[in-house]
C-alpha cells in the first residue's frame, strides 16, 4: 500500500493481493492520522469481497453475508474509519461485473485485484460509536 498525506487529505492506493480491512487498519494506526477519515472516492478491481445485508428485527441486528469469489469492478464506495473505535471501519460499496450488472451492500473485506485508488478527507473531530436501537450510531463529542 502506499499512502500520501497532504493537508486534510490522505490518498491510498493499495496493491495487489493486499487486504482492504487489514490496509485500513494499518491507515489508523498511522500517526498522521487524526481521528477520523471519510472516503471521498474509490475505484479499482477486487475478489473474495466479503458482502453483507442487514436484517434489522426490533432492535438486533445481523448480516446475511455472502463470499464473492470472482474479481468484480469497484466503482465507487462510501463510509467512515474512526480510530480508537472497537468497530472502526464503516463501508458500502457498489460493485460491477463483466455483463455491467451492479450489486451492493455493506463491505466487510475483499483482495485487491489490481489496485483500489481512493482518497480520504481527515478530521480531528472527535466521533464515538454508540448503540442505539441495536445499532452503532455516530456521536460528535
């Protein structure tokens, strides 16, 4: 993965073969950054996506996860990584295959296939997650 911090901004471009979940956890631990990072754009080629769908039934919460094993166009991403939360990447995504269908739902992990491109906008804002009504809300401190 190579990063570049300019400013309130952090670009990223992770490699081939990298883990998209375990390159944002290296992010966080970056001393450049501050608290909290917000994707402005991503896209690249990705695999083995690890895809969710949550079901919501009064306040629990779970997943129907699904392993997509073949490489599928990222073409574009939105969420949050919050450092010094228990759960501190937040993700959606919208993916595209060969026959130009589009799928989405909450990205847990997936390999790069060729590369992700993306860019961060940073803030030294101070941001909790708490529970409410089963799940985990952004609260400004």
């Amino acid at each position: 993965m190579k990063t570049k911090f300019s400013r309130d901004i952090l670009f990223v471009v992770m490699e081939k073969g990298e883990s998209f979940s375990e390159d944002l956890l290296t992010i966080l631990s970056m001393q450049e950054m501050e608290n909290v990072g917000i994707v402005q754009t991503a896209l690249g080629m990705v695999k083995n996506i690890d895809l969710g769908y949550g079901i919501y039934e009064n306040s629990k919460v779970k997943y129907e996860r699904e392993i997509i094993e073949k490489p599928l166009e990222l073409l574009g991403l939105s969420g949050f990584i919050i450092k010094g939360e228990k759960l501190p990447l937040h993700f959606h995504v919208y993916l595209g295959d060969n026959d130009k269908r589009v799928l989405g739902g909450h990205l847990f992990d997936c390999i790069v296939v060729t590369f992700i491109e993306m860019s961060f906008l940073l803030s030294d804002m101070k941001v909790e997650r708490v529970k409410k009504a089963g799940l985990l809300e952004m609260d400004f401190r």
